[in-house]
C-alpha cells in the first residue's frame, strides 16, 4: 500500500478494556511512502496487516506510555518487522522510565536487540522532547499516571509515572495526539489551530469539552479509547447537541486524509 498521501489511519480505537471487535489503542501516520506507529496495544499487529500496510515502510514507533493497552504489543511488532526482513534500523521512542524495562523484556523473549539484523534505536524521551525529520514530534506531559503515586511511594518503585500527549507536525498539517490523559485539563491549553485532534474518551469530562471546543478552532476532532456502545451513544448526543459537526468517532480501519 503505497502512495504518496498524507494519511492518519486508526489501528486500534478501543478503551484499555478489550473487545471483541476493536484492537486497542494504535494509529499510523502515513508521511508520503514512509510510516510512523503510534502506540501498539492489543490487536495493533493483527489489524496494521488488514490495512494492507508494509511493516518495511515503518520508520519509527513512538509511546505514549507504558499501560498494556498502548504497548502490549510492542514485541509482536518488531517480530513481525524482524520477519518481514528489514534491514534498515528502527527509532523506538519510548518514555525513558520504560527504555530498560523494554529492553530487558525483549531479551526475556529472546528478541534480543543485538541478535536483530537491523538496529533498534532506543531513545527515551521527556517532556518537551522534539525532533524533526520527516514528521515533527514534541511530547507534552500529562497527568495520567499520577494516581500511582502513594502506591509507587509505598512500594518504592522505580516508576516515574510518565505519560505524553504528542504534537506532530506533517506537511503543513498538525496533529494533536491526547494519547491517555488524567482530565481534561491536562490538554486543552494545546489544542488550539491544530488539523486535526484525536481525543480519547475514557479520562474526559465530555461536556466540559464540548464546551470547550466552541471557542477554539480545530479542523477536525476524532474520538477514539472508546467503551460500550452507550458510551459511543452518548458521545454521539453530545455531539448533536453542542452541534459540533467536525468531530469523527473512531473505528477500526479509518483513514483520514491530511
């Protein structure tokens, strides 16, 4: 599947709670001929290879954090990338609390980096991490994780509760990726003039966006992390009522052109 067109494609739309008929969080964004994974939860492998999409043509896979519904998948990934004979070395950014981790995982299933015939580069990133290539990617912190945090005090573990919302930049397009956050507020200070918004739905106070989303301008917003299909009921009443007549619900397969 290869052209030239900008496109956002939902691997993945369903909550951290699995179901039978959505894979859970994981999107590509299609830059000309090359690709970019973002997130891989369950399911993501399955449903990249319906998409008729090349595993060679991916770039990068970027994280938002480490809940197993965004990365669960992660080594499937890179197997099937393995499997597909790549040669050319693989960016995979992760938040750096869990480059180690992952690491040591990948060994724990003998897909042991070193053992790979391309290279794996891990970078761990923070808050305001940037880079620029053929996208432009800058992460923004929220607050998702900070509910551990008596826990992670408690246990004295390692973890540093990172989680990040991503701004990507495509063309002249520009893509704001929630990814999952602690409220609403974490985020809305940043969504202002972008192409395009994709917004999870699970950890949003939905009339406090709707509400919101009056009074800025987005070319389009797209809902995605969904739950039952009441909750997609209500989403979609939300909608009628505030009259926001840009805003998409996620399914699996979707593609958008940028």
């Amino acid at each position: 599947m290869i052209t030239t067109k900008n496109e956002f494609i939902v691997l993945g739309s369903s909550s951290g709670f699995p179901q039978a008929d959505r894979a859970t969080a994981g999107y590509v964004l299609k830059a000309g001929e090359s690709l970019s994974l973002i997130d891989c939860g369950g399911g993501v492998t399955s449903s990249f290879l319906k998409r008729g999409l090349d595993p060679l043509a991916v770039k990068r896979i970027l994280v938002s954090h480490s809940h197993p519904d965004h990365c669960c998948e992660l080594p499937l990934f890179i197997q099937l990338i393995y499997l597909s004979g790549r040669e050319e070395p693989l960016d995979l950014y992760l938040p750096s609390e869990f480059v180690e981790p992952f690491r040591a995982y990948m060994n724990a299933t003998y897909l042991i980096a070193e053992k790979l015939p391309f290279e794996v580069r891990f970078v761990g990133y923070e808050d305001d991490f940037s880079f620029e290539d053929d996208i432009s990617v800058k992460a923004v912190a929220n607050n998702h994780l900070k509910g551990y945090a008596d826990l992670i005090e408690k246990l004295n573990l390692p973890n540093e509760m990172q989680c990040y919302s991503l701004r990507i930049e495509v063309g002249d397009q520009t893509i704001f990726y929630s990814a999952d956050i602690g409220t609403f507020d974490d985020i809305k200070n940043h969504l202002d003039g972008h192409s395009l918004v994709v917004l999870e739905s699970t950890h949003v106070d939905l009339d406090q966006f709707f509400e919101f989303a009056q009074e800025i301008s987005v070319g389009r917003y797209l809902i995605s992390h969904l739950g039952s299909a009441d909750e997609i009921e209500q989403i979609k009443v939300l909608s009628e009522k505030y009259g926001l007549g840009n805003l998409l619900i996620a399914e699996d397969g979707m593609t958008i052109e940028l």
